[in-house]
C-alpha cells in the first residue's frame, strides 16, 4: 500500500500474524461513498441519484486496512468471505 495511510487504533489484529496495529486509508475506489456506490454514477437511465446504493467492490465499509507487517489486507479477506457466499447460492 502507499504512504498515505493512519493507524488503526481499534484493537482488531492482523488475520494472518495477529500484529497490531493494522494501517488503513479511506477508500480510493471511484464513486465510493463511505462504503457505497450511487448506481446512478454508473446508470443513470434506470436509477436515479441517490436511488440506489451498492456496497462497494474494493472496500467493503468505507476503508481500506492491512497489515504493515505481513502485509495482509483486510480487504482481500472481505473479497474472499464474499465469493463463499456466492458460492453457498
């Protein structure tokens, strides 16, 4: 990840080293909200503004975390939680 980064201060380790604390940036995603993406961003002939809200792809909340350390990513976790789910349907 780049330098432009803070420090996670919640008491969350690393899933892989258990190291503490993980690193985490506001999510750099085009169109991301907070965690969320306005469909009409991408669709504006069936959605209107603020119609409909995704969760977004590459952050899964709003911030991108990972371990300064190791350097695993919360965010790959999130991805991979997400593709057993899809997998379960």
């Amino acid at each position: 990840m780049d330098a432009d980064y803070e420090i996670d201060c919640s008491d969350i380790p690393c899933g892989k080293c258990r190291h503490l604390p993980l690193h985490f940036r506001r999510c750099n995603a085009i169109g991301c909200d907070d965690g969320f993406i306005d469909e009409s961003e991408y669709d504006p002939v069936n959605f209107a503004e603020g119609e409909e809200f995704t969760p977004c792809d590459e952050c899964f909340g709003g911030v991108q975390r990972w371990c300064p350390k190791c350097g695993w990513s919360w965010d790959d976790q999130q991805k991979a939680n997400a593709c057993q789910e899809d997998d379960k349907e």
